[in-house]
C-alpha cells in the first residue's frame, strides 16, 4: 500500500504540490496589528442583542430568502447606480477565485501592479490562467508606462487595481487608474478593502464603463470574523460571474450578523473614523523616528522601511506586539513592515516596541 507521500505526489497537480498554504501568524498573548482588523469590538448591548437574533436562526434549514435582503442593504449601503447587481462572497478572497473561474478561457490572462494582494496571483495560478505582475515604481506608484506596455502585449482578460492597495496603503493616480480603465481589453476589477478607511471611492465613476466591477468586503467595516465581499457592476457582467458562485456560500449567521451591521452602520463609521485619526497620530509619530521610512496611507495600515525588517519584526514579537514583515513578498519591499492602525493604547505599544528594535 502506497504511503500517504506517494500518494500525494502521483494524485495532486504538480504545481499545488510546489506551493505554500496561506500562513496566519500565531497571535496568542500578542498585540495583533498583522493583520489590518478593526481593532474593536461591538459595544456590549449590541453584542447582547446580535446573540439573540442569531440564537432565533433556523440553523437546521439552508441558507434563503435572506440572502436577498443583505444584497439589496449592501446596494443600498455602498449607493449602487442603477442598472447595476451585486453578488455574494464569503469574503472576497472567494470572489476573486470565482471571477477567476468565470474568465477562465483558452489563453486567459490576469494582470495586476506588484507588489499586490497576493490572492490575485494565487487564483490565477490555482485556477490554471497566466499571470503578468508589473512592479509599481520605488514609491510604489503605478507604473502608467509599464502597466500600458503589459496590457498592450498580455490583452489581459482580467485587470486588478487596489483602491488603496495592500500592502502599500497608498491610493493610486485617478488619471493614471482612467487610462489603464481605457486601455482594458476586458474586465478592470477595483478592489476596495479599504474603502471605510479611505478618502476616495471609483463607486461615482463606477457607472461610466460597460467593463468595470467594484469589489468590497466587511472585513475591513468591522465583521472580519464573518466572511462578507460583494462585487458589484453591470447586472449582465455580475449575472455570469455568480453563475459559478456555490450554492449557499454565505451562511445564515454570516448573513444575520451583517445585516444587523448594516442597521448600526453608524456605530461602524465612528469605528472607522477613530481608526482615521489614529492613522493620522500614528504617521507623525512614525514620522519623528529616526531611521524609519514611513509612506502615506489611506488604509488602516501603515507601510514602514526600517534598517533590518526581520530584526525589528522579531524584536517587536518579543515584547508583545505583532505586526507583518512584508519584506520577503516583493524586492520592492525590503526591509518593509506593514502596521495595522489599532486603538490608542495598541499603536502607543507598537511604536515604543518598533522605537526599541531599531
């Protein structure tokens, strides 16, 4: 009988056997800034009366009507234009693999600035579909040249742009971000993770192209633990997209929990406003440490070059306090760690422990 290796090796694609898992850091006991969470908590009336309504679901029967309900609040929420629909993701890490699979035609090919999101590459390989990364510049802008030379030779099916973009945290040129939207051969995916945090939305410009798709997600709003991204376009472009959804992919309680976010929505944007200030606190004192480069951000993130990364990474770690070394993902990040933006008291920690590891 074969072993368990053996067996692996002769049943599973060559390239899955080649690749890495996605790697969540061990947080216990520590300050957990790796991973760009809102750092609070539903106020505890709230969390009261979220356990109540979720305790009523019918857990024994499938996901239903609800699901209707979420879609228009989230239209409603996000001021869909008409002529446009939404579809449902458990996260958007699913509607990036569904788009993927929906694109994926004889010669297809994904295109998106580097360094970037790393799920728009993964997909594109797992799903078998080429993938063309164009670095940004040293200050991590887009490269308008670069990007216009790649889709002119790859005709990319599929064009991801971050609105702000991870882990750089920074909002690109709009009129740089039009010509790459004009030059597309066909779908410009404009991904807004980080759109609670952010100072700028495409949701206005949105409906003046037959080929553009605005992604979001609630991770970012506040439910990272629920698994919510939307994608939103043209109704005939959504329509082919959610054909390959799985059915009932996003559960009751998921659908429950961000439904009830919805209707505190204000409760969710003072969250997000304290995080803006934080940022802004955050990025002067950054900006007084000596050897420390930091960019600016419109995210809840900060992206911060320091002598030595892995150093300052594990010096950090020892007194507490997690954050993520970026610095291996990308040659343009060396010596690059990515800050999540936590509460007052979190970020004073962070940077008394990134003071000390420097």
């Amino acid at each position: 009988m074969s072993s368990a290796a053996d067996l692996a090796s002769r049943v599973f694609r060559r390239d899955v056997q080649g690749m890495h898992a996605y790697a969540i850091q061990p947080s216990a006991g520590l300050i957990k800034l790796d991973a760009m969470e809102n750092p609070h908590r539903l106020p505890l009336g709230l969390q009261a009366e979220l356990g109540r309504r979720l305790g009523a679901l019918a857990l024994n029967r499938y996901p239903g009507e609800r699901t209707h309900d979420l879609r228009a609040a989230l239209a409603s929420h996000a001021r869909m234009p008409p002529g446009f629909d939404i579809t449902l993701g458990n996260g958007s890490d699913e509607l990036i693999s569904m788009i993927a699979l929906a694109c994926d035609v004889p010669g297809a090919t994904i295109l998106a600035p580097e360094p970037g999101f790393v799920m728009y590459a993964m997909s594109a390989k797992l799903q078998g579909l080429r993938y063309n990364g164009v670095p940004l510049t040293a200050d991590f802008e887009l490269d308008e040249a670069a990007m216009l030379a790649a889709i002119a030779q790859h005709r990319p099916g599929i064009i991801y742009i971050a609105y702000p973009n991870n882990p750089t945290a920074g909002l690109w040129d709009d009129a740089v971000i039009e010509k790459i939207v004009q030059a597309a051969p066909g779908l410009v995916i404009i991904d807004e993770a980080y759109q609670p945090f952010s100072s700028r939305s495409y949701i206005d410009r949105i409906a003046r192209h037959e080929h553009v798709l605005l992604m979001r997600t609630m991770s970012k709003f506040g439910l990272a633990g629920v698994r919510i991204g939307y994608l939103m376009g043209p109704a005939a472009l959504v329509a082919e997209v959610d054909k390959v959804r799985p059915p009932y992919n996003v559960s009751v309680l998921n659908c429950e929990a961000a439904l009830f976010a919805l209707e505190h929505a204000d409760v969710f944007a003072a969250q997000a406003q304290d995080v803006r200030e934080q940022r802004s606190l955050l990025q002067r004192a950054l900006g007084d440490l000596p050897r420390v480069k930091a960019w600016p951000s419109d995210a809840n993130m900060i992206l911060v070059r320091v002598p030595d990364a892995q150093q300052s990474f594990e010096a950090m770690k020892s007194r507490g306090v997690l954050v993520k070394n970026v610095s291996k993902m990308h040659p343009l990040l060396d010596n690059c760690l990515r800050l999540t933006v936590g509460t007052a008291d979190e970020n004073a920690r962070m940077l008394a422990a990134l003071e000390t590891s420097l």
